[in-house]
C-alpha cells in the first residue's frame, strides 16, 4: 500500500497483517509433528514388547503341542512292540504334525533330545524348554518350525522328528 503524504510523495507503509496467520499455521505444524513422533516412538516399544510376549507365547503352545505328538507317538510304538507276535517285522510308527512356520511373524527352530523339546527364536531372542516323558529312546535332532514328522522305526528302536 502506498500512502500520500503532504508533498505528494509516495513511501510504502509496513504491512504485517498476513505474517501472523503464517507464523501460527507453521508454529500449529511443527507442534503436531512433534507429537505424532512422541506417540510414534512411545508406542514402538509398546509394540516390541506384545511381539516378545506373543513369541514367547507361541513358543510354549507349539512345544507342548510337539511333545504330546512325540509322547503319542511313544505310546503307540509301545504298544505296538507288546502286541507284536514272534518273528513279525519290526512295526513302524508314524505320526505328521501341522505346525505353523512362523511365530507372530519369526521363524523358529525345534531341537528333540531324550528328556526335552526346545524351541528358539532369534527375533525377538526367546526360548522355550518343554520336558517330555518319552520311554522309547528319542534322536536327537534340529528342525525348522513348520510341518513335522514323529517316526518310530522298530528296527533301531527309537523316535525320531523330521521335518516334512
């Protein structure tokens, strides 16, 4: 705007109308911002901690789901060596189990020994133990987390898992 003094002259005046609206809209912004990445950091860690706690869940589900499987497939191989007649082949057990590959989303490992089922995971770091009550002797074996298969071969006289 121009104002006209006394002389005629022209000289610009100080327009500061428009600048507080953008002072406040970009304040208003940057106030925002700075929230939402408080909230996003603080509920990142909330969200870490549920993915452990369901891992850690999930281990203990599958193991105790791979243990009955294992401790069933030791029952039936005992069972078939008691009513097995003389001189009849060696029985063969066999027992597939579906387990899921994937644990909230992680990959995870099985390891059978002859006194327990672990289960492991690498993100987050979790393990889970399950002891099993096996009379037959169990191989030991390491196999991913996914479809498995419990076999008793009678002429070596143990359970062994595998994956399928």
């Amino acid at each position: 705007m121009r104002e006209r003094g006394a002389a005629g002259g022209g000289r610009l005046r100080r327009d500061d109308r428009a600048v507080s609206v953008t002072v406040g809209y970009v304040l208003t912004l940057a106030i925002g911002a700075v929230l939402l990445s408080g909230v996003v950091i603080g509920i990142g860690g909330v969200v870490d901690s549920q993915t452990e706690r369901v891992v850690r869940g999930d281990l203990a589900v599958v193991g105790q789901t791979t243990v009955a499987n294992l401790e069933s497939a030791d029952r039936l191989a005992n069972a078939s060596e008691v009513d097995r007649p003389d001189g009849a082949a060696a029985p063969n057990v066999s027992i597939d189990v579906d387990l899921p590959t994937r644990l909230a989303g992680r990959p995870y490992r099985i390891a059978v020994d002859g006194d327990a089922v672990t289960l492991r995971t690498d993100d987050p770091e979790a393990v889970t133990e399950i002891p099993h009550i096996a009379s037959l002797p169990v191989a030991e074996s390491s196999v991913r987390g996914g479809p498995i298969r419990i076999s008793y071969d009678g002429d070596a006289g143990r359970l062994e898992v595998t994956e399928r």
